[in-house]
C-alpha cells in the first residue's frame, strides 16, 4: 500500500462524519445553528462515547463501531470496521495505528499534529465558515435513537464545495446522523447511529485492539512537518474560491525509500488531501480520475512525480486543485 493510499484510509475512517471542532465552547441549549456546532465539538471531545453506526455511500454500507475515552490521559480512542476485513484504527496520544487484517500488515503514524479519529478537521471560527456556508437552524425531530434531535444545515454559497444536513441529540450534542449533498440535494454520503452510549468510562481492553498482529508486518511511518504553510514557496496556490493549504508534512514510509509530500487543503470544514509520490523504478503509476465512495479523486504524473488529491468535493474542485500543483513553484523539486 502506497503512503497515499495508506493516509486516504485512515482519512476516510476519520471524516466519516462532518465532525466540525469549532473554537468556543457553550453549555446551554443554542438558539443559533453556530452555537449547536459550538456544542457538537465541544461533546466530541469532552465526553466518553460508545456507539455503532452505519455508513452509506456508492450504493454500499459498512457498520463501525467507535469508542472514545474523554478521562484518559493524552486521549484513546479506537474505530473498528464492523463489515468485511475488519481494519482497525487505534490511537493512544500522539500514536495512530492501523491494522489491515487483510494485508497482514500494522501502520504505525506519530503524527506532530494531533487530531481525534472523528475530530481532525482544523478548528475555525463561524465568521470563515459563514464566508463558504450558510448556517441554518432547521426543525426538531424525534426518532433517532429514541432522542429529540435539532436539526443543523451547513449550505456551500458555490459550487466548489458541498453542503451537510446534521441531527444533533438536543441532550448531549452529539452527532447521530449527517447526510453529505450535492447541488442537486441529492445525498451522497450518509451516517447514521444505530446505537449510542455515554458510560461513565471505558474498560481498559475495549480500547485495544482485538486483532492478534503476530506475523504482520509492522511499517512505521515517520513525518515531519515541512513548515508554516504561509512560510513555503508553493504557499499561495491557484486554488478554488475558499480553499487554502493549512498542513504541509514529508512522510517516510520505509526506510531507505524517498520520502512523499502531504498537503492539505480546506475552506474551513471541506478538506481535500494531495499526496505527492516521487516514482521509483519499477512502479507504474496511473493517471486520471474517479470516484472513491462519496469523495472524488485525481491523479496526474507531473515530472518524476506522482500526483494525488482526493476529498468529499465536487469532481471539479478536485481537478482545480490537482492541477494548481503542477504551477506551484518549487513543489516538484
């Protein structure tokens, strides 16, 4: 598995749900649609959760399971596959590892910017998100998990981005179903809970992995941040209205091998990922674009260069930002 495909997996376990961690914490009942996306972060990160949902996209389901302990220090969490091959994600502070039964392998990650399985998108204001979104307040519901839900609409003002629909547990805040639309309303990508607990904590065993990796093979994947983007020579791409680079890291994947690019794009909530792979000898790497459930990808061979960008965008906002690469100075070198 290419470090691309490596760190698009873990990036589709990780926003399966438009988990928006928003700067600001609130305690009361909102009146506002920003003040429940206030309360929905605010509840990702501080409470102890278990659940089950489903998520449905390209005519295909999977059910997962997520734990997050809130009283553990540095934070633990672990997001298992419930259909299939059953892959695992397990993080314990700063330590990510992925295990692909299917592989027989174990990818470990020590990322220098910490995120949460279901909390990686960057923090933001309402202010830049309104320059993107609408924020509606929609109706209340009752019928989720037994629960009143408020509903919360995230509208995109163009066409370079896509819109979410949330039903957030008017108790907790917490998320219990999100749809992902398109311009025609047409819903691309769905999550749902089928079941959702708040224990006090986690017993220490449900937050290890239960895959046995004796015979896996072990890869450590090391990165380094490369600098501020606003510091690097390709900071200021030709991107899509909204969009800009905010994370910029090298990442070795084995040793010996040549290191490969992460970018990371985002207009405050829609993030898009650009992995760029020199070519080895031997590899024959693809070129063109496509469909990968709800998210839109791309690849490009751009000198001795493999291109990939990939993000629940519209296909064209994925093509504009795959070739603004080519034109980023000193990107390639």
């Amino acid at each position: 598995m290419t470090a691309a495909r490596w760190q698009w997996w873990v990036s589709a376990l990780a926003l399966l749900l438009p988990f928006v961690v928003i700067a600001g914490v609130t305690r009361t009942e909102p009146s506002s649609a920003a003040g429940w996306l206030q309360q929905m972060g605010s509840a990702l990160v501080e409470r102890t959760y278990d659940g089950e949902f489903l998520h449905l996209a390209a005519g295909q389901a999977e059910r997962l399971r997520i734990l997050h302990a809130a009283d553990v220090a540095e934070g633990a969490e672990r997001l298992i596959s419930l259909s299939g091959v059953g892959r695992e994600i397990v993080r314990r502070g700063a330590v990510v590892s992925c295990y692909l039964p299917d592989q027989k392998r174990v990818l470990v990650e020590s990322p220098e910017e910490q995120g949460l399985l279901l909390g990686t998108l960057p923090r933001f204001d309402v202010q830049s998100l309104q320059a993107n979104y609408q924020l509606l307040l929609g109706s209340r519901s009752r019928g989720l998990l037994g629960r009143p839900t408020q509903v919360v609409e995230v509208r995109p003002r163009d066409a370079h981005r896509f819109g979410y629909r949330l039903w957030l547990d008017v108790a907790t805040g917490m998320p219990v179903r999100s749809d992902l639309y398109d311009q025609d309303g047409r819903v691309l990508d769905q999550v749902l809970f089928i079941r959702l607990d708040f224990p006090s904590t986690l017993a220490a065993k449900l937050l290890n992995t239960s895959i046995d990796p004796r015979g896996y093979t072990v890869v450590n994947q090391r990165q380094h941040l490369l600098a501020a983007p606003s510091a690097l020579p390709w900071g200021t791409l030709p991107l899509p209205p909204g969009f800009k680079l905010i994370s910029a890291t090298e990442q070795v994947v084995q040793s010996g091998q040549p290191s490969a690019r992460h970018l990371v794009l985002s207009d405050g909530l829609a993030t898009v990922s650009v992995f760029v792979e020199p070519i080895t000898s031997g590899q024959s790497p693809r070129e063109g674009q496509g469909a990968v459930g709800s998210a839109y990808a791309m690849s490009l061979i751009l000198g001795a260069n493999h291109v990939t960008a990939i993000g629940e965008v519209p296909a064209d906002t994925v093509r504009l930002i795959a070739l603004s690469i080519e034109a980023a100075t000193g990107l390639l070198r």
